[in-house]
C-alpha cells in the first residue's frame, strides 16, 4: 500500500523508539550499497546514537575488509598481490579470488599454473568458483572459523611444526607444548612474534582438533 514520505518516516522512528524502549537497539541494522548517496550522517552517527552496532557497508564485505589481515599483521593498510605462481600450498580462507576478490582477472589467468604447482585448500561454509577448483574444500559452520584456526595453530605447536626463525623457539629445544599444560614465557626465546606463549596459556592449549 503506497504511503507518503511523512507516513514511512514516522513509521521509521516509531519502530526505532520501539527498541529503544525494549531495550532492543542491537536489532536495528543499518546497510549501505556502494556507491549509495547515503552520508556518515545517517550511516555513522544516526547508528550510534541509535546504540546499534549494525551499520553495514559494501566494504565490510569487499575490498575494504581485506585490508585488515595485513595493516593488523604488518602495519599496512593497504591491498597485496599473492605470488601464488611459485606457492607449493596455498590456503584459502573466506576468500573466493576467481570470483570476487580483486585482481580476479590475474587469478583466473594464473589458475592453471597455481593447480599445476600447488596444493590449494579453501574454508568457506559456501561452495564458492575457487572451492569448486580447489584439492580440498572445508565447509565449516558458519561462525566456527575462530575453532578451526585455534586447533590449527594447537597442532602445530604441540606437533613442533612452527617455523622457528621467524616464530623463535624454547630456549633448551624441548618442545613443551603439550595438550593441557603450561609453558613458563621464560622458557620461550621470541623472535618476530609477540605473546605466543601467553596465546598458548589462554587459547590454545585445550584448543584440539
């Protein structure tokens, strides 16, 4: 049924005053597509005075998001290209670059000679284009990426399988990362990495497969 612009907006505000009131302003979400006309205004500041985090933009999804991996592991906020043509094992993680990801003209070009030299492996709950054309698929669960990755790094520390110039190492050799125990950070001689042993004590240690 066809309303004025009067009638829609106070119907707007109405059910916004609705979750104030209940306490309930986390179920109101706000998304934006790109290249929308929409301004900070009502995408930003209209949600926080809202008290909702769910402001959404096409970025939280696309390129934008995937600037995060390398500003929060090197400091750069900015996009990398993938020597994936000289990879031996390359691991995919809710990504989809034959489909979606920038440069998918590259990767469809390089494909050929990746699956040639490589072992590719892909995690994603949907059977994406680079899933598909992958030796092996993971469809977790969504929202259980966070488990995988913790198991993950358990295998590889209780198994010694970390590389040690770059992670360091224990200062005797020995490795004591058992399942359920404890490492002293003392015991630990750090290189380029930062709290390892400390993740290990919080996170990892009763993090099995």
């Amino acid at each position: 049924v066809p309303i004025t612009w009067d009638e829609a907006l106070n119907t707007i505000a109405d059910k916004i005053m609705e979750l104030r009131n209940n306490n309930e302003t986390h179920k109101y979400m706000l998304m934006r597509g790109r290249y929308t006309y929409m301004r900070d205004i009502l995408y930003d500041r209209m949600t926080k005075i809202i008290g909702s985090p769910n402001n959404i933009s096409h970025s939280a999804i696309c390129a934008e998001a995937e600037k995060f991996g390398p500003f929060f592991t090197e400091g750069l906020w900015d996009y990398r290209q993938y020597d994936v043509e000289n990879a031996r094992y390359i691991l995919i993680w809710g990504a989809d670059p034959l489909a979606a990801n920038r440069q998918v003209s590259y990767y469809s070009s390089a494909w050929g000679t990746v699956i040639d030299r490589a072992h590719v492996a892909v995690v994603e709950p949907r059977l994406s284009a680079t899933g598909a054309k992958a030796d092996v698929w993971l469809p977790i669960k969504p929202g259980h990426d966070g488990a995988l990755a913790t198991a993950i790094a358990h295998v590889i520390l209780t198994e010694g399988l970390w590389y040690r110039e770059f992670v360091g190492d224990l200062k005797d050799g020995e490795n004591r990362f058992k399942t359920g125990q404890e490492v002293l950070e003392d015991d630990f001689e750090q290189k380029y990495t930062h709290g390892l042993v400390k993740w290990w004590i919080l996170e990892l240690k009763d993090s099995t497969p």
